[in-house]
C-alpha cells in the first residue's frame, strides 16, 4: 500500500462526483422525463431499465476481474477509467435529448442510449471503486476514504438539485411545474455532461501517481469462464454473501423511492418549484455531514451496527410524512409548515442513511482482505464489480418498478397534465402509499441479511496481522 497525502484522497474522493450526477439524475429524472413528460409508457420504460441493468448483471464483474489483472504503464486500473470520460459525458447528454419521436422509437431509443452509458459507467466506476480499496489496507482509513467519496457523490445530487429546480426547471408562465418543460433538459445536461467528465479526469489524474506506486497485477487476463470463476468464489465469501443479498434487497425501496419522489413532491405534496430543491437537496447535504461524521461514528461502534442503524433511520423518517399525513398528524399540504416538515424528515433519513453507504462500502474492502486470506487472491474488482452492479440496480430496479406502477395505477400523462388538479383522487392516493408504507416492507429482510455478518474490527486486525507476515 502507499503513503496517501491529503491530495491523493481528495482526488479520489472527487470522482464520485460523477456518480453523484448520474444517481441522481437517473433516480429522479429518468422516469419522470420519459413517462410525464415524452409519454413513454411507464411499462415500456420500465422493461428497458430492465434489460439495461440485465447489461450491467454481466460487464461490471467482467471489467472487475479484467481489471484486477490489466497490466499497462498507467497502472491496472487508470486505463478503463480514462477511456471512459468522453463517452460517460456524451452518453449522459444523448439519454435526455432523443433525436427520435414516437413511443416505440423513443423505448428503442432510452433501451440503447442505456446499456450504452451503463457500459462505459462499468469501465468507470467499478475500477474507482476498487481503487479505494488499493490505496489502503488500514480499516479506519478505508472509511475515511469511502466518507470522502460520497461527500463528493451527495455534492453531485446537491448540484443536480440546485441547477434543476434553481436555474433550468424554474417556474414560468407556460409551465409552473418547470421539470415538464422538455426544452429545459437540453442545456441541464450539457452543464452536467461537463461536469462529470471533470470530475473523472480530476480522479483519475490526483490518483495517478499513486497507483503506480501500488503492487503489479499477477496472473493473465482470463476468458468469460475464469472471470465468472472469480465471481462464483466471492459468492462463496459468507460475508460477502451477507452484504449483497442485504444490499440487493433494500435497494429495490430506495429505488423506487428516488424514482417516484418527483412525482410524489409534484403532485401529492404539491410543492411548488421554488421550494422543489430545498427539499430535494437537503437529503444529500445531510448525508455529507453524516459522511463527514462517519470516521469518528466507526471508531466507537462497529461497521455492522452503522449499517443497520442506518436502514432502520431512513426508513423511519422516509415513511412517516404519508403515515403521519393520513392519521391527521402532519401539517397541511401547501403550507410552510409542512414543507418545513418534509425538510426535517428528508433531512434525518439522509443523515441516517450516510451510515449505511460508508459502511458498506468500507466493509467490502475488509471483505476483499478476508477473501484474500483465505483464497492468496487479490480480487478487489470482482467485489466491487459486483457491488457496482448492485448500486446501479438501485437506479434501475426504482425505475422498473415504478414505472409498471404507474401504468398499475393508471397514472395519466401528456401535455395537458399539469397539477395535481390533473390527477384522479386514487391514482394519487395509490401513489401515496407506494412512495410511503409500502417502503418500509424491503427493509424488514435486509436487516436480517445484515445480522449475520461476521467479520469484526478485532477479526480484520488478525486478517491484516496475517496477510502482512505471508509478504515479507
């Protein structure tokens, strides 16, 4: 491992803010801009999110183990993350300015557009993130670098957030509701485009240095069927058996929740656009403090316990505005209480939640130590391969999902949808209680599956012990 200084991790942690855009642009907009505002059919929107994440199911664990053996003179990982900068941008820009119409051209269109940005995504963020698990084998420090990498992935969502409903998706006469304007999107993701490809280049040229000063890859470059060898021996890892199925599942309730949250704030809570971001934004900058406060979180209780506590959190305070609605116990719709209220609840679930993303992501770095003890292989992309594809699948599932829902539903769309006035009394309350109570049923198994996680800080220290004597 090498000495990291402060603008090596800053660096590192910098490259999420490209994941951040994408997140959050994808979780919020994706569905909204394909179903309300093109038309699309929330189904049909909903089976190219599906087949795009089926794309995903195998490339992230194939460029994880390529890269886990890439040998070049800009180190085993850089060169996946430089091919991707243009590409990521352009692909970005091209999802939200179709140069098709019609509803099955504009299907084919968000099918194609997809897998192809979820590629170059793979070769970007699986190596970044296996990267972080390069840089440093000490267990406190793993954390400090996860908690830098989301504070600069939350800052993304933020920036979304602000240029979304502070500058492009302003209030005007011809549309109140800013975010239907389909002529807005143009400029939002040229602006973005840019700023995710900085961000990437910013990464990847901070971080040089540091990987060529890390061990060389040994081994050749295997076929599909030694690639998907390495991924069946990570799944014999119970620990890591233990964080994906628990990942997997409670992503499908944060998917959702992201996807149907513009819906849900524009016609349920009826949120004018001035007030949109304050409530929107203020989820990622209270999961940057929760990052920030992440290290010294991990000094006094263990990564398991952060990572149930934090699930349990967001779901408490992600469900209780529409619980507490109904039984009479929330203020009224349109006031500023209630947007304050909406504000607070945001707020505490985005706190809460930071816990569970640090810990994850700083025990699937223990869990590559673990499997290296045990098996004498390094295979931090296949981990975190796998795990790329799980956060990508939060995105795509939440689309999926709701978009088949809202066909359920039948939600309306088109031009002549404008408020909430515009929507039938059902569809909305069915709205209500998907977005709502319905979340709270996909966390009960994950904390089960997050139970029976093992691997303690006192057990890694024997890990680390063990690995450093079998190299010297």
């Amino acid at each position: 491992m090498v000495e990291l200084n402060t603008q090596t991790k800053l660096s590192y942690g910098i490259g999420q803010l490209a994941e951040g855009i994408k997140n959050a642009t994808f979780g919020l907009f994706l569905l909204f801009y394909y179903n309300q505002v093109l038309g699309v059919s929330g189904t049909l929107c909903g089976i190219a999110m599906v087949l795009a994440m089926c794309v995903d199911a195998f490339t992230d664990p194939i460029i994880g183990s390529i890269s886990d053996r890439w040998h070049s003179r800009f180190g085993r990982r850089h060169p996946f993350i430089y091919l991707s900068a243009l590409p990521l941008a352009i692909g970005f820009y091209l999802l939200f300015n179709p140069m098709v119409e019609g509803e099955f051209a504009l299907f084919m269109w968000l099918l194609c557009v997809a897998v192809g940005l979820r590629i170059m995504l793979t070769f970007y963020h699986v190596p970044h993130l296996a990267l972080g698990a390069e840089l440093s084998s000490d267990y406190q420090e793993r954390t400090t670098l996860v908690a830098l990498r989301n504070i600069a992935g939350s800052a993304g969502a933020i920036l979304v957030y602000a240029l979304g409903f502070g500058v492009f998706f302003a209030a005007t006469e011809a549309f109140p509701n800013g975010q239907l304007n389909q002529q807005a999107y143009q400029p939002f993701t040229i602006v973005l485009g840019v700023c995710m490809f900085l961000s990437v280049m910013v990464m990847a040229l901070g971080t040089q240095k540091a990987a060529l000063e890390l061990p060389q890859p040994t081994g050749e470059i295997k076929g599909l069927s030694g690639m998907f060898r390495d991924l069946r021996d990570a799944m014999r890892n119970r620990s890591f058996r233990t964080l994906a199925c628990g990942f997997i599942v409670i992503s499908v309730p944060i998917g959702i929740g992201m996807s149907l949250a513009l819906y849900l704030n524009t016609f349920f809570w009826q949120i004018e656009p001035q007030y949109m971001s304050y409530i929107l934004a203020i989820g990622p900058i209270a999961t940057m403090i929760g990052f920030a406060c992440a290290p010294m979180i991990a000094r006094l209780i263990e990564k398991k316990d952060a990572l149930i506590w934090g699930a349990i959190g967001w779901t408490l305070f992600t469900v209780a505005p529409v619980i507490l609605y109904y039984f009479g116990m929330f203020p009224e719709k349109g006031t500023t209480a209630n947007i304050l209220a909406l504000i607070g609840c945001h707020f505490l679930a985005g706190l809460l939640v930071s816990q569970l993303i640090v810990a994850i992501g700083s025990m699937l770095a223990d869990v590559a130590d673990e499997h290296d003890h045990e098996t004498g292989k390094r295979s931090e992309g296949v981990f975190f391969g796998a795990y790329a594809f799980i956060i990508k699948a939060t995105a795509g599932i939440g689309v999926s999902v709701s978009g088949f829902v809202l066909d359920a539903i039948n939600w309306p769309v088109g031009g002549h949808v404008k408020s909430a006035a515009d929507i039938p009394p059902d569809s909305l309350f069915a709205l209500s209680m998907i977005a709502g109570p319905f979340l709270a049923l996909g966390v009960i198994p994950s904390i089960y599956f997050f139970s029976r996680y093992k691997l303690t800080r006192a057990r890694h220290a024997e890990i680390v012990q063990a690995l450093a004597a079998r190299q010297s």
